[in-house]
C-alpha cells in the first residue's frame, strides 16, 4: 500500500492510500479517482516528500476506511485517510444537526426565505432547494443563507 498527495482541478488537495503506483495510473485513466471534495475525476499526484522508516513506538498505524467507488471501476478502490474521515464526519454532523433542527420547505426555499425576510411570515429556521439564480438573487438583496453541501455518497 502506498498513500499518495494528490489534487484536483479545482484545487482541493487530499490524501489517499493505493496498492501501488500502477493501481493508481490505471484507476485514474479509468475515471475511479474521484475528488472528495467536489467529485472531479481530473486528479493528479502532488509533489510529496518520501516517508522516511522510524523505529516504531508500539503504536499500530489505523488503515483508512474504503472510499466509494464508481461501478464502472474493477480495480481496488482507493482509501481515504483518517483527515478526510474526520472531516466528512464533521460535515455529516452539521448537515444532520442542520437538516433535524430546520423546516424542509423543499423547492420553495428561495420563496419561503424571502417572506421570511420581509417579515411576512414568523421567522423560523428553514432548510430546502433553490436554483444558482434564486440562491444568487437570495444573495444579492442581502438575504442570508448558507449552501449545504453535498455528501460525495448522493452525487453517485
């Protein structure tokens, strides 16, 4: 197993744990190396110094969790490192805490927050879907909101 440095297009930057270099070449021509982040297929090696061997201080190294794969891939998933579990993991906390705590308005959310707004209707805290140009329009009369984001499991 190797742990490679790698990033993507969009500039996101991360780790993940490979069988080999081939593994990695060969699931990347493949479109199996995906952005944790954002998705992006385009994914490339960062430079990265070489881990040096050291005398083991009896702690046992954890392996990272397996990432999820594309159906299209029959080689060895990559894995995630214990970094990005813990910041997936903080993120799955927000958007629960976000998602429990909120009124699903669904595709009426740009609607609902604007009433909201012009004091139309009680204030409450509400979650939902909007378009790029409601959320943009949202933004731009001053209207507070904050995107979401997606986990990497629902964009498969």
């Amino acid at each position: 197993m190797i742990k490679f440095a790698l990033h993507c297009s969009q500039g996101h930057e991360f780790e993940s744990w490979f069988q080999s270099g081939e593994a990695f070449e060969q699931q990347s021509q493949e479109g199996c190396v995906l952005c944790p982040y954002c998705q992006a297929p385009d994914v490339t090696k960062a430079i990265m110094a070489p881990a040096l061997a050291g005398k083991s201080r009896g702690r046992k190294a954890e392996l990272p969790a397996l990432a999820e794969v594309p159906d299209n891939c029959e080689t060895l998933p990559a894995l995630i490192g214990p970094q990005e579990m813990e910041k997936r993991a903080m993120i799955n906390a927000l958007r629960e805490r976000i998602f429990t705590e909120t009124e699903d308005v669904g595709g009426r959310f740009a609607e609902v927050a604007r009433k909201i707004h012009d004091g139309l209707v009680a204030e409450r805290p509400i979650h939902g879907e909007a378009n790029l140009a409601e959320v943009r329009a949202l933004v731009e009369d001053g209207i507070e909101i904050l995107p979401v984001p997606s986990l990497p499991e629902e964009m498969n």
